[in-house]
C-alpha cells in the first residue's frame, strides 16, 4: 500500500477515534468534505500545514499520522 494511502488511511482512524465526522473534520481545517475524502482515500496529497492542522485537531502528534508500521 502507498504511503499516501496509509496517511490517509491514519487519518480517517483518529477522525473516527476522535468521534468527528469528515464534514467536521473539513471544516475544522478549511476543506470541503470531498477533498478530505480523497485525502483519507490516499487520492490526494496534503500539505504539511493542513497536516498540522489535522494533527491538531485530531488532539494527536504528526508522527501518529505517518506512522506506518
């Protein structure tokens, strides 16, 4: 698997943990719900502010989210 699918893979399970929907999420972080959907289906690539945003949010670290092990 990609790592961009892993990503967003780790994204979408600390959204669900965090118990936020993806419209949530999106607006949280300013994207549409489409977009982060592409994101947690490894479809599109995230720049390193949003993922700190969504770190942020998600009250977890970066590295949780490309942990990939």
């Amino acid at each position: 698997m990609s790592r961009l699918k892993l990503l967003g893979k780790n994204i979408k399970k600390y959204r669900e943990i965090s118990g936020l929907s993806q419209n949530q999420l999106a607006e949280f972080v300013d994207l549409s719900r489409e977009h982060l959907a592409d994101i947690e289906r490894g479809h599109k690539r995230i720049s390193l502010k949003r993922l700190f945003m969504i770190a942020d949010v998600l009250k977890v670290k970066c590295s949780d989210l490309v942990d990939f092990d």
